[in-house]
C-alpha cells in the first residue's frame, strides 16, 4: 500500500521535497499506514517550527506490529536468500535515487548541514547493498566428526521477529544497519524511530515498500518510546534486541529483557579520547581534532570529548585549533557553507552549557566560544576548554555538543591511564608518527576500535562496536548479520 498523500506549503521547506510521497505522517504495521487522532509533534531544532506529526502508538500496536512480523516470519526466512538480496538491492537503489529527497528530511528533523546529511545517506545506503550480497554467503559447514559413522554440520538460522530501536543523530544510518542485517539474515522487524527524528525511518520504509518487502516483514511504530520498547522487550516472540543509545537507556532495555533471555546488540555510549603526541604532524593533528570533535556538531557517540595533547606541544596545538574553532560557520542545516547546526533540543544546550560552566568554575581556559549562539536557542556556539581538570563534568560525562576538552599529558603512561579511566570503551583516536607506539597504544588502549592518524574508520564491512559499557556485539560487517542468526548444528548417522 503506498503511503499517505500530502499536501504541502509551498512556502516551507518541505515543498522542495521532488517526491511528496516521501514526507510520511504514518507508522507502517504489517504493510498499511497507520494514523490515529493522538499524535507527537515533530519539530525543525533550527527554528523550532512543527514539521509534522506522526502517530503516538502504544503497546496495543506494537503488538499488532508484533504479530504482523511473527505471521510474515516463516514466509521470509522460506525466501532463497537470491530473492532476499534482491529485494534489498532494489531497496538500495530507490534510496540512493531520492539521496536529495532524504537528506532534506534528514536536515529538517535532525538538524545536521545538508552536506553531512547527504554522505549520512550514502553511508545508509551502503548498509542495505553490503548485506544484500551477504544474504547469499550464509553458508552450511562441515565439522571434522570425532565420531565414527557420523556427519557432522554447522548452519545458520534466523532468529525470528527482532525489535530495532535507533536514535535521533544519524536516523538513516543507524536505521539501515541494523535492518538490513537483519532482513538478509532472514529476520522479520519491528523498528521504533527517535520520536523526534522519525520522518527519516518512516520514508526508509516507504522505499522499502517500493522495492518489494512484502507485509509484516518490516514494521515501524511510532510514539512513546518507554511502552513501545519495553513491549518489545517483554514478548517473548522478539527474538533479539538491537538498540544504539545511551547507556543508561541500555541498561534499562537489558533489565526488560532478560525475562524472556534475548538476544542485545548495543551500540551505546561513547566518550573517546584522543591523544596527540609531540612527533605528530601538528596541521594534520588539528585537522583530526576538528573533525572528530565537531562532525554532527559534536552529537556522536564517536566524538573526541577528550583530547589529550603531549606537553611539548600543548600549546602550539591550542593556538592553531582555537584559530580553527573560532572560524567554524554556525547555522541551519540548509544554509550553504554551514558546518555546525542547532543542537537537537533545549536539554542537550543546556546540559552542554553547565558542563562548560562547571570547568570554568574548577579552573579551565576558554580559548574560544562558550555559550548559547545568537542563531537561536538549540545553537551553541563552538567552544574551546584548556586545562580542564579530571574531575570536571565535561571529562566524565558524554558530551553531545560543539565544546572541545583539551589538556596536556607526560608520556604514553600517563596517556593510557586517564585514556581508559572510563566505563566507556567505544572508540580511541590516537596522532603520532612512531609505529612502534602505535602498537604499543592499540594493545593497551580498552576500546573496540582505534583510529590512527585519521578519523574516519567506520563502513559497512567492519564491526562496530565497543567494549565495557559502550556495548554489546557488533554491528556491520558478516559479524553484523550473524548477529541475527542462531548456529545449528545437525548430526547425521550415517551408519
């Protein structure tokens, strides 16, 4: 059933929209979209304005969504997985056609620059395409029999109905991972959005729609996130639980859970450090600072909230990356040349805003920025913290905002204690020319992955993933799909 006909304003954003088709204010359950007269508002964090709204379904839905997903199971995972592939693969293509389409969503909901928004949607795409090929590689093994007579196999089965919960920074992406992974393994999903970034989920699966996926395969269900999560968790037909958030929702989702012995796939949070050493390429220091500090304006999971820089150069490198920081161009998504957009809500200004007060009281410099932005209220502007003491806020907490935290460490000792004095293990970056050190460094740093020398590390063919509280599992790559899977292992007599 195609979606919902819209009529818009030509005056706002949304009728630049090339496929009105794509600005959906429906939840999808079992192949039909659902409304109801209790909705959620939606709103642009650039301005505030409502956007939209979409349904404010509750548990009695997710469970038809449950059902619908149950009922369409055995059907799906009958699929040869050729035939599953090639739904997927038709899927990545409607969505790299409407690449411009999905960016504006993206940008008008999230709030991110239009250019970031774009290659957010390349990288989505990319999910869909990796695990349509993986679909087919599900293969049945052999295991050398220790017994006589006996034929021993290995093979990989789905799970069943599994419930994806994905968050409002990267909409398309995280959407994407998680569900195509899925769907190729030959699960059936039932996928709760970020109320407050729910159009990107919601037009994902309209092309989904387009491209095939029969009814029930792939649910979205919109409205409040406790009831409908916390209804995923109890069923005992979902099967697996694939969340990216914070930790603190995490450890909640895996309390639920555990009644009814599920299968988590967490990608949760994050507070990286990123250690600069005085051999290091000062320009290209800085230019990995920037970008893996400010990249979505500083709201990841990925982002280096805390950067340490080797005393020989401590200050040089402040000098150049205050430079840097002060010429950052702040405003809405879809201005040309903007590199920092609002901030997601209120809260998220606000908490960034004591975390900066907090390390000014205990003793920080600020070398750049500090406080709210006069493009509007969600805006902050791009800051620059010296000398910010271990026990600030800012060093303990996870920051999702533009605000750099920066000190000097002595030594690589020094940089791999207060590195991995955190319950945080997602990523690590680490800046030096001495090959030795970095192997050294990767060895002893506690984080499931490792940048060095560059910032961007992450793509459909590698698991992402963290260690301690950042998570559990591993998204992307064969290890993403098999995630979904249980292994089963038959022993034939062959006597």
């Amino acid at each position: 059933m195609s979606a919902l006909a819209v009529t818009f304003d030509r005056s706002r954003p949304l009728s630049q929209l090339r496929d009105a088709g794509l600005f959906i204010e429906a939840a999808l359950i079992d192949g039909r979209w659902v409304t109801t007269d209790a909705t959620v508002a939606v709103h642009d964090p650039a301005n505030r304005e409502k956007l939209g709204a979409v349904p404010a379904l509750g548990a009695a839905a997710t469970s038809r969504a449950i059902d619908a997903a149950a009922a369409a199971f055995p059907a799906w995972r009958a699929l040869l997985p050729r035939e599953r592939a090639d739904i997927l693969m038709r899927w990545h293509g409607l969505i790299l056609a409407a690449r411009e389409d999905l960016a504006l969503l993206m940008t008008l909901e999230q709030g991110k620059p239009l250019t970031e928004a774009r290659g957010e949607i390349d990288y989505a795409a990319s999910f869909v395409a990796f695990y349509a090929e993986e679909a087919t590689r599900l293969n049945v093994e052999t295991v050398t029999s220790h017994l006589p007579d006996a034929q021993m196999t290995l093979s990989r089965v789905p799970l069943g109905v599994v419930g994806l919960v994905t968050p409002w920074n990267f909409p398309a992406a995280m959407l994407t991972r998680k569900a195509a992974a899925a769907l190729a393994a030959g699960c059936t999903a039932v996928a709760h959005p970020s109320s407050e970034t729910p159009f990107s989920a919601l037009a994902l699966a309209e092309l989904a729609q387009r491209a095939g996926m029969p009814a029930g395969v792939f649910n979205v269900v919109t409205g409040d996130a406790a009831t409908i999560v916390g209804r995923l968790c109890e069923d005992e037909r979902v099967r697996a639980m694939s969340f990216t958030g914070s930790t603190e929702i995490g450890r909640l989702i895996a309390a639920r859970s555990a009644p009814t012995v599920k299968r988590l796939i967490m990608e949760l949070g994050g507070h990286a450090p990123l250690m600069v050493f005085a051999d290091a390429d000062l320009g290209k220091a800085v230019d990995i600072a920037m970008d893996a500090k400010f990249a979505t304006s500083g709201q990841e999971c990925l982002a280096a909230n805390r950067i340490y820089v080797e005393r020989p150069i401590y200050e040089t490198f402040l000098a150049a990356y205050a430079d840097r920081i002060a010429a950052l161009k702040v405003g809405p998504g879809l201005q040309p040349e903007v590199e920092i957009g609002p901030l997601m809500h209120e809260r998220a200004v606000e908490k960034v805003d004591a975390q900066v007060s907090d390390a000014l009281a205990r003793g920080a410099r600020r070398l750049a920025g500090g406080g709210p932005h006069p493009a509007g209220p969600h805006f902050y502007r791009p800051t620059l913290l010296a000398d910010v003491p271990d026990d600030a806020l800012i060093m303990r907490e996870e920051t999702f905002g533009p605000v750099a935290a920066v000190v000097s460490f002595d030594g690589e000792d020094e940089g791999i204690t207060r590195a991995n004095a955190t319950e945080y293990g997602l990523v690590a970056y680490l800046v030096t020319r001495d090959a030795a050190r970095v192997a050294r460094m990767s060895a002893a740093l506690e984080y499931g992955m490792v940048a060095v020398n560059r910032v961007q590390i992450t793509g459909a063919p590698i698991p992402f993933g963290g260690v301690k509280q950042s998570g559990l599992g591993r998204e992307g790559s064969r290890l993403g799909l098999e995630a979904f899977t249980d292994l089963k292992y038959v022993c034939l007599d062959m006597a």
